[in-house]
C-alpha cells in the first residue's frame, strides 16, 4: 500500500568521479555544489539539475543521439 510519498529521484552518479577545472563532475556533469547539495532536493530541484547535467554534457560532446 502506498503512503501517497513519491519515490526519491536517483542520483544521476555513474561511479566516474572526477572534477575538471570548472568542478563539473566528468561523469555526471553536475557541479560540485549540485553534488553537494543533492541530499537537500527536493524532487523537481533534483529533475532540473539533471535537465542541466545532460545540457552540459551535450555542449561538451554534441548530440550523442
């Protein structure tokens, strides 16, 4: 039965933990203070980081898909 709580949004983390000089995570593509601060989301909060994580990896890499 469900207590009507929505499901915690998962960490986009993949295990490659490494900063660049801007401290953006080369894995994940969240800042530093984004990794930080993830605990602390909320859910939306938590969806837009990930929205801008795959922004920057797109502008890093280009359309991968």
């Amino acid at each position: 039965m469900s207590d009507g709580k929505e499901k915690a949004v998962a960490s986009p983390c993949v295990s490659v933990c490494a900063l660049d000089n801007d401290d953006m995570c080369t894995g994940c593509y969240r800042t530093l203070k984004e990794i930080g601060d993830w605990s602390e989301m909320d859910n939306v909060r938590k969806r837009e980081v990930i929205v801008l994580a795959n922004k920057r990896c797109r502008n890093r890499y280009g359309d991968l898909g």
